[in-house]
C-alpha cells in the first residue's frame, strides 16, 4: 500500500499506469487512498480523484470496488459537501448507462444478446458445453459476451446507488431519479426478474427506514417534498408491473402505496389518487374481483367528475356506462355461502384487504359482504346519478336485467343491447390518466348474468321445460355451457333446478322447502313416531307389574340379596381405592407445594440479585453520567477557550449541558473553522499565484537574453566541431589511399588461389552428388523389391488362409454328416434292439407260463393217494421219474442216484422235447441268469422244488443240464 502525501500525487501516480496500461494497478492505488483513515476530511482533489476512480471502475467492470469507494466518500462527505457526492454519483451513473449503450450499439441481435433469465447468475452448464464442443462461436453468443456483461455492471451500479443513497434525506431527489432509471431498465428490456428484486430492495428501505427512526439523516416522510418523491417512485413502480404484466408485484405495489399513504395520513394529489385507481381496476379485472373492480372505477369516476375540470361530456358518459357495466358484471349471488370455514376466513382477510385499498375501513369483527355488495353498488349508483350519465343502452340494459321480468324474450331483448355496448370505447381525450375503455371486456359476463336472470325468472313459471326449448331462450351459449352455469348457481342457492337428459327435461324447484323454516321436519316427524309408538305399546301399569313379580319373589329377594352384599362389596373396595387416591393426592399436593416453595424461594432469590444488578447498573451509569458531565464541562471550557472574542455560543440557563450537544457545538465550530481556514488558504493561493505571475513577467526579458546568448555559443561549438570532422574524413582518406596501393600487389595471388579452391570444391560436391544419386537409387530399388515381396507374402498368406478356412468348413460339414449318420445308426439300433428286447420278454413270459402250468402238474402228481392194494405192483421202467429219471428232463439227479439207476437197469429213453419249444432254446440263445444266483448271496439262493426249478432254467443251449457241483 503506498502511502502519499498529498491525494494530487497519487491522482498523478495513477495517470502514469494508465498511460503504460496498468489500469488495475492504477485502480488498487487509487482505493487504498480512499479507503485510508488518513484522509477523512473532504477535499476538493478528492473529488477528481474519485471521478477518475470510477472511470477505472466502469472500465474494469469492477463494481464491488465502485461500490467500496462510494460508501468510503459518503462517509468523507456527508456532513461537509454532499453535493459533490451527488455530483460524483451522477458521474457514476452516466459513465455505466453509456457504456451498455454503446455496447447495445455494437449489437446487431439484442433479443439474443439479452436471452438470460437472471442477470445475476453465472454462465448455464450449457453454455459451458457448447463453448467447449464448439470451434467457433457463434454471432448469438460473441452478442452475448459483449452485451450481457455490461447490463449486468449497470444492474449493479443502480443496486449499488440505491443502496448508498438509502435513507439520506439531502439526496432523497438522486434516490429517486435512480430509482425510476432502473425501473426503465426494467421496462425497456423486459427483466422481469430484476424487476421484483428492485422492488423488493425499495420495499425494504422503506421498511428499515421505519424500523430505525433514531438515525442521524433519516429522511422525514411528513414533509410534503419528501412524501412525493417517494409516491412518485411508487407510482412508476405501479406502472412499469402493470406494463410487464407482473401482477402481483403491481398488487404489492399497490399495498405499498396504501401503506405510505397510511403511514404519513394524507391525501396525495388527485392526478395521482386516478392513477392509483384506474391501476387497481386492471388488477383486480385481471384477478376476477369483479366486485371490487366495480367499486375501483366508481372510485375514479367520482374523482374525475369532481377534479377533472376538463372532462368533456363524451368521456363522462364513456365513463359512468363502464362503472355501470362493470357492476352489472358482478355475479348475483354470494359464492361465500358454499365455501368451508377456513375459506370462509382467507376469504375475509382478503375482503378485509381488498376494501382498505380502495378506501373502505372496514372493522375486521363485521363481515365485508354486508357493506360492500352488488345490491348495495348498484343502489348507490342509482343515487349517486352515475346510471343518469350512462349511455341509453347501458341504461336499458340495467333495466331489463335488475327490473324488468322477460322470461321468454329476455334474451331477444338483451343480444342487441349487447352488440352496441361491445363497438363503444376508446381512448379518454380529456382524462389522460385513464386507460383506454373498451366494454366488450364485460360482455361474457354480461351474458352469463342474463343467463342467471333467464333461469331465475323460468323457474318461477315453469316446474319441466324442454332442453331444446330452454336452448331456444337463451341465445348466448350452447347448452353445455348454460349447464356450467346452472351447476354454478344451484351451488350458490341462487336457482333450484335438475337436468334429466334421459328425458331431455330441466326440472325447476322451490328454494322455499329447503329454506331454513323446514330445516327441522326430521325432528317433527320423529316426535310423531315416538307418540305412535306410545299409542301402540302403552307403559304396563304398576299392580300388573307386582303380579309378574310375586309368583317368582323368593328368588328376587336372593337375587337382591346377593346384589346387595356385591354392591357393599364393590362400595367397600371403591372406599378403599379412594382412600388411597387421597393419600396419593396429598402426597402429590405436599410434592407441589414443596416444589413452588423451592420455584419461590428461587424467584425470591433471582429477584434479589436482579434488584442488586440494578442497583449496581444504576450506580454505574450515574457514574458514567457524572463522568461525561464532567468531560462535557472541560471540554465546554476548553471549547470556550479556542472561541474567538465576539463569538462565543452562550447556553441558555435551563439547557442541560451534554457531552453530545458540546461535541455537536465543538464539531459545528471545528467546520466553521475549517471553512475559514479553506478560505485562508484559496486567498494566500490567490496572492501566491499574483507573486508568481509578478515574477515570471519580471523574468521573462532574463530569460531570453540568456536565450540569445547560448544560440550563439551553441554556433559556434558547431562550426567548431564540423570543421574538425571535415579534417578528419581527409586524413582517414589519405591512409585508405595508402592501404589500397599496398594491397593491390596481392591483387593476382588472390585470383588464382580462389579458383583452385573453388575447382576442387566442385569436383568434390559432384563426387558427393553422384554417390548420393547412386545411394538414392539403391534405395529405391530395395525398398521396391521388398513392397513386391511383402504384397506377394501377403497374397500368399490370404489364400492359404482362405483354403484353410474352406478345408475346416468341408472338415465340420463332413463331422456334422457323421454325427447325424451316427445318430441315425444308433436310433435304429436302438430300436431293433428295444424289439429284439421286447420279443424275448414276450417269449420268456409264454416260458413261464408253461413251466407253472407243468409245474402244477407236477404237484398235483405228487400230491395224489397211495395206490390201491388190488392194482399191482408198478415195474420200475413204468416209473422213470421217479426210479431213473432222464437225463434230459432237465431236472438235478444226484450222483448216487444216478449210479443205482445204471445198476438196477438200461436207462431210459430220452424223452424229446417239442419242436415248438426246441425252437424257443434255439431262436432266442442261452437264457439269462438270474438276479438271484448272480448276486453271490446264500440267503436268496431258491430251496426245495424251487432250486430243482432253478436248475431246470440253467440248461444248455443243447438241452443237456448243467450237472450241480457236489458238496
């Protein structure tokens, strides 16, 4: 941070980088000397300083360094030289304003070029994006680069001004005149968003400058100068929403100048009360408030008729009929009624707000409806003379719809009412202030009330009418829309009707039986019921009831008995319970008591010590008073003492004598003297520029005699100093001549020896030449033999990758052939096998089979009676199974047997077996063994005639059995 002497010095410091281009430095240098505590007194070089200040800060874009720099000069100037802050602020504001000019200027595309939602945020992702993908920017964008950060530096100067000017009431004008430039901002480019944050900002000074009303400069609101540059802030504010259509901030404007006008309690002048109103009749149009849109241009048309001296008769009448028209268009009937208890109350705060807008003070116990309603306006306009003033139709549109009773032809009536009401407006010529009025805005409404009053006065003649004959009457709407309407009035208890399209009937009722006389009918007619039903069951009497009582009294008084002795039992324990519900409470109470005794003891307490902080403060502070009156009082002497003679400020007898109001007399006196000393020093500033001036004059024949006299001396040093030169060239010739003549023998040496060299070093480059040409082109030629070997390899290796390629595919066509092949082959196989399979099962079953049946003709042979003793004896050949059964029967024959049978006789004949069954051996090969005998166990081994069994199936394929080995 450098520190100088004077400001001029680093006004000069900063001019030197700006003039080598360091414009930043030149700014930082500039804002530590403003921003130094070493300069707080104001001084007219501070002033160029701070123009200068804010010209590197317009060009730097720099507003966080502006806005430093303003609040710092504020500060230096607020109680000597506002002006000059005035004057540097307006330098400020002009410099930003043409610096976005030129800048818009340079635009060609300004739509484009101001395409952003918020001037405050940064860039959109994007963005971002499409200046990374993109080579080259676009026009929209390089606008966008070039426009946009210039209205974003002019969007913050008018928030930085307004911020330094806020609640300074010698620059309430400035504040204005900014505000109202920001508000143009605003409108001239569409900012909407910057728009709301501006009015919030105001709304917020104004906020802080109620909350704060001890500050030194606070500007004073009852003034009349005051008052009217902040209504006139609020009433461009009005106008510049309503423009941008930004309704709700136009509503919150409008409260705001409600509550400025509530807050100071006066009129503010008519010009500006028919602003206020024609404003808040486009407000509440376009919120559907029709009610109190009525009333707002009620509002206006009594203002205009009792200020405007100029309204000529034509606007009048254009006028009264739009108050007429806007009254009729309110709805008939009270949509309050439907609504639910938490509506019921939003709707009343808005009611209750609504009405204070527009100048009723309404209490908020009283319900709105009762006093601001469509029956008690129309009325009112009826007394006030406005329908007089209306035009015909407007007129005999009033009639027919509130007096008149037209059923069937209201709407024939009304239909070319309507069409010249909708070709009449226009422009105001004699009331400026105004809008323009166009009545066929109220004409869907209109038509929607004449529905209402078509429906209404039908259903007072007809209870069933046809939907085509009702469709017939109202000419307006089709019927689905007439129905809309009619859902709308029968919810608001305006019409009782139902529409029966199966029949294609409407169906009008009576309001009358669902009025609140009959509201309680159900109570009635339970109260009959209950009367019928006492006729019917009479009560039984009481000698009736004790004779259904004294048949069964033994077990009654049992059954009393044991409830009494119940009851006593219950009553017993219900004592005790509350017994000890008492103790309980007193246990309880005497915890509470104990509990508050200790809550007052502590209270008692911090009672106490807050008493003796008290004291203790009180003493302090009388301290602190006894002190400062005692440094008031030095330094009311010491002020006394540096006053000159003739004008010291007596204080009056009963003025308290303060440390503030001697500081303030000493700080008035320390300005005076300041001042004083400003004029001293502009004074000697003046005699020394008088001395200065003196002497210069008294110098100036000096100084061009001494002038003379140094021309002629500087003449001839010169012809001094060229004659010397001139001697100097001769003799430096003279010895170039000598040089010359001594080298010019060597002149022939020289020739030759510069050829030889120059014919060796030709042949030596064309010897190189020709080597390099050789090398070249062996170069080329190898290069060339190796692409043609290279393309011959690569030739060779694709087609023998190709015949590969087309060996494999012949190799799995062929493999896949086989496989199906294969699996063809063993399918078959499969399937001889499967009958072969299932033919030897049906051949070995048809074997079982015989084998049981001869089995059983062995049994039954076994099991027959001994012979008889008549028969004779049978020969042993007569009985071969059972002496030498053959061989081949298939049947185990021990070995001993066998030998006596070799012994006793020749052997029988083989029996032969059939061919049927010799065939069976044959054709299906040796039988299978069986699971039994494979298995190796002694357990499942067959015993008896089951193992002779077995050893039958074991016989060979050639009919011999297999002999049993022996144990």
């Amino acid at each position: 941070m450098a520190n100088f002497a004077k400001p001029e010095n680093a006004l000069k410091r900063a001019d030197e980088l700006i003039n080598v281009g360091q414009k930043q430095d030149a700014l930082q240098a500039l804002h530590d000397l403003i921003t130094s505590k070493r300069y707080r007194a104001w001084q007219k070089p501070l002033e160029k300083i701070m123009f200068k200040y804010l010209d590197l800060c317009v060009d730097l874009k720099r507003g966080r360094f502006a806005k430093d720099g303003l609040i710092q000069y504020r500060i230096v100037c607020q109680q000597v030289n506002v002006s000059s802050l005035e004057e540097v602020i307006k330098h400020f504001l002009h410099l930003s304003t043409e610096k976005a000019e030129q800048a818009r200027s340079q635009a060609d595309a300004l739509d484009e070029a101001l395409d952003v939602d918020d001037l405050e945020a940064d860039r959109k992702p994007e963005d971002l994006q499409l200046s990374i993908v993109s080579g080259e920017k676009g026009k929209d964008r390089s606008d966008r680069e070039l426009v946009t950060p210039w209205f974003k530096f002019l969007w913050e100067t008018y928030r930085t001004v307004l911020e330094i000017l806020r609640n300074n009431s010698k620059l309430e004008a400035l504040y204005a005149m900014t505000a109202h430039k920001a508000f143009q901002f605003c409108k001239q480019y569409k900012r909407t968003t910057e728009f709301r944050r501006l009015c919030e900002i105001i709304r917020n000074h104004l906020a802080n400058l109620n909350k704060y009303r001890d500050q030194r400069d606070r500007p004073d609101l009852s003034a009349p100068e005051s008052l009217q540059l902040y209504l006139d802030t609020r009433f461009d504010q009005l106008k510049v929403a309503t423009e941008l259509g930004l309704w709700q901030e136009a509503f919150r404007s409008v409260e705001d100048i409600y509550g400025l006008m509530c807050m100071v309690k006066k009129t503010p002048k008519s010009s500006l009360l028919m602003v206020y109103y024609s404003k808040l009749t486009e407000i509440f149009w376009i919120s559907s408030s029709q009610l109190y849109h009525a009333y707002a241009w009620f509002k206006l048309f009594s203002l205009q008729k009792n200020f405007n001296k100029n309204l000529s008769q034509k606007d009048l009448q254009l006028i009264a009929s739009s108050v007429v028209v806007a009254a009729l268009s309110v709805p008939p009937f009270d949509r309050a009624q439907s609504a639910s208890h938490m509506e019921l109350e939003n709707e009343k705060e808005r009611n209750l707000r609504m009405a204070n807008l527009i100048g009723f003070n309404l209490e908020p116990k009283f319900e709105g409806r009762d006093m601001l309603s469509r029956s008690a306006l129309l009325s009112e306009l009826v007394s006030r003379g406005v329908l007089s003033c209306a035009s015909q139709e407007v007129k005999d549109l009033f009639h027919v719809l509130e007096h008149e009773f037209h059923p069937l032809d209201l709407g024939s009536k009304i239909q070319p009412l309507l069409e010249k009401i909708s070709k009449s407006g226009g422009k105001l010529s004699s009331a400026p202030s105004l809008p323009e009025v166009q009545l066929s805005q109220y004409v869907p409404s209109l038509e929607k009330l004449a529905t209402l009053r078509l429906l209404q006065q039908v259903s007072k003649i007809y209870q069933t009418i046809r939907i085509e004959s009702l469709s017939q009457l109202v000419p307006f709407f089709e019927f689905s829309v007439v129905e809309k309407i009619s859902v709308d009035a029968v919810k608001n208890n305006f019409v009782a009707m139902k529409v029966d399209h199966m029949k294609g009937v409407v169906i009008f009722g009576n309001l009358g039986i669902e009025s609140d006389g009959m509201k309680d009918h159900l109570a009635v007619f339970a109260e009959s019921l209950n009367k019928v039903r006492a006729m019917l069951y009479p009560v039984p009497s009481k000698a009736s009831k004790l004779g259904g009582i004294v048949p069964n009294l033994a077990d009654t008084v049992e059954k009393e008995h044991k409830r009494l002795l119940a009851r006593k039992s219950i009553i017993e324990k219900r004592k005790e319970d509350q017994e000890r519900q008492q103790l309980e409470m007193e246990r309880e109470e005497e915890q509470k008591r104990l509990k508050l005794q200790k809550l007052t003891e502590e209270a008692e307490q911090k009672r106490l010590a807050a008493e003796l902080q008290e004291r203790r403060k009180q003493r302090i502070l009388r301290e602190i008073e006894q002190k400062e009156l005692e440094e008031a009082q030095a330094l009311l002497e010491d002020t006394e003492k540096r006053m000159k003679k003739g004008k010291k400020k007596t204080l009056l007898d009963g003025e308290k004598v303060t440390k503030q109001n001697v500081m303030q007399m000493a700080l008035t006196e320390q300005v005076k003297e300041r001042q004083e000393m400003e004029k001293k020093l502009q004074k000697l500033a003046k005699t020394m520029d008088y001395l200065e001036r003196a002497k210069r004059e008294e110098a100036a024949p000096v100084i061009e005699a001494a002038y003379q006299r140094r021309l002629v001396e500087e003449r001839e040093f010169y012809e001094r100093e060229q004659q010397r030169e001139v001697e100097l060239s001769r003799e430096r010739h003279e010895s170039d001549l000598k040089e010359k003549s001594r080298l010019s023998r060597m002149l022939d040496f020289k020739e030759k020896f510069q050829e030889e060299v120059i014919s060796r070093r030709q042949a030596e480059f064309d010897r190189i030449k020709t080597e390099r040409e050789e090398r070249i082109s062996q170069i080329i030629r190898a290069r060339k033999q190796e692409r043609d070997i290279k393309r011959k390899q690569m030739y060779y290796l694709t087609c023998e990758e190709e015949r590969i390629r087309k060996l494999q595919e012949e190799e799995e066509a062929r493999k896949r052939e086989e496989a199906e092949k294969r699996k063809k082959e063993q399918a078959e196989r499969k399937a001889k096998l499967d009958e072969i399979a299932e033919k030897q099962r049906q051949r070995e079953l048809e074997l079982e089979e015989k084998e049981k049946r001869r089995r059983e003709e062995v049994l039954k042979g076994t099991d027959a009676p001994p012979a008889r003793p008549a028969e004779p004896t049978v020969a042993p050949a007569a009985a071969p199974p059972a002496v030498a059964p053959s061989s081949g029967s298939g049947k185990y024959v021990p070995k001993w047997k066998r030998q006596t049978a070799e012994a006793s006789g020749p052997a029988a004949p083989t029996p032969t077996r059939p061919a049927a069954e010799s065939d069976s051996w044959t054709s299906r090969g040796p039988p299978q063994r069986s699971d039994k005998w494979t298995s190796g166990s002694s357990s499942d081994r067959p015993s008896g005639s089951d193992a002779w069994r077995s050893g039958e199936e074991r016989r060979s394929p050639f009919g011999s059995s297999r002999p049993r080995p022996q144990r």
